[in-house]
C-alpha cells in the first residue's frame, strides 16, 4: 500500500514538473535580444518590423540605433542599426511591453558596407531571441 501511495506522489510531482518546464519563455516588459547576421561586413542596415508590442530599440555593443514609427502607423516600425566595427553581426535588443506575446515580423528594408556602398539586403538574417 505504502509503494502504491509513493507511485502516486511520483506521478504528481513528475507531472507538476512537467508543466512548469512548459514556459514559454520571459512575460512581461522588457528588452529581448536580437541580431542581423550578414555575409559580408555591415555598416549600417535599415529594417522594419510589423507587430503590436514594441515599445523602443536599443544598441548593444558597439552598435547605434535609430528608430522610428513607419509611415503606416500604429504597429509598424523602422530601425537603422549602424555598426561603426564593421561587423557580420549586429546586435541590438527589442523593447517590448511583453515579451511573452506574438513575435514581429522584420524585413530588411536595405543595407551599407563600412564605406557607405550599398550592400544587397537579400542574404540578411534577422533573429530575435526570447
């Protein structure tokens, strides 16, 4: 009788593990990190994200950002993330008034090299972390 109650507190304690290791991430306000990845060295790259949610950008590193909300209004924004390091990574953190809520949409409006020669934006990848 003793084992069986013991299987049982087992199961419950094994099953109530299982559903706090289901989280899905931070809640909340606060910054998420991000980075755009490039083939070649960047000077600067210009994206716009789509989605509720966010509240500001900010540098990291060595990195500058600018930002502002588009001209479509409510929901839309872009970014100008400056790299004085010339870097195949830039890295900067997204503001958000909760981080556990729907993902942005991003794209990558354009893209400079460190001399301010135009640099396809096609091979860019964006990645948000949470």
């Amino acid at each position: 009788m003793k084992r069986r109650s013991a299987c049982a507190k087992a199961g419950v304690l094994l099953g109530l593990l299982s559903i706090a290791a289901c989280d899905s991430g931070p809640k909340g306000p606060g910054v998420l990190p991000a980075r755009v990845t490039s083939p070649e060295p960047l000077g600067a790259v210009v994206l716009e994200f789509a989605g509720a949610g966010i509240t500001g950008f900010e540098g990291q590193g060595s990195t500058q950002v600018f930002g502002a909300i588009g001209s479509a209004g409510a929901g839309k924004h872009r970014v100008i993330l400056v790299s004085p390091t010339a870097a195949t990574e830039i890295r900067f953190g997204i503001e958000f008034s909760d981080r556990g809520g729907k993902m942005p949409s991003v794209t990558a409006i354009s893209a400079a090299s460190a001399t301010n020669a135009p640099v396809t934006a096609a091979g860019l990848k964006v990645r948000i972390e949470r």
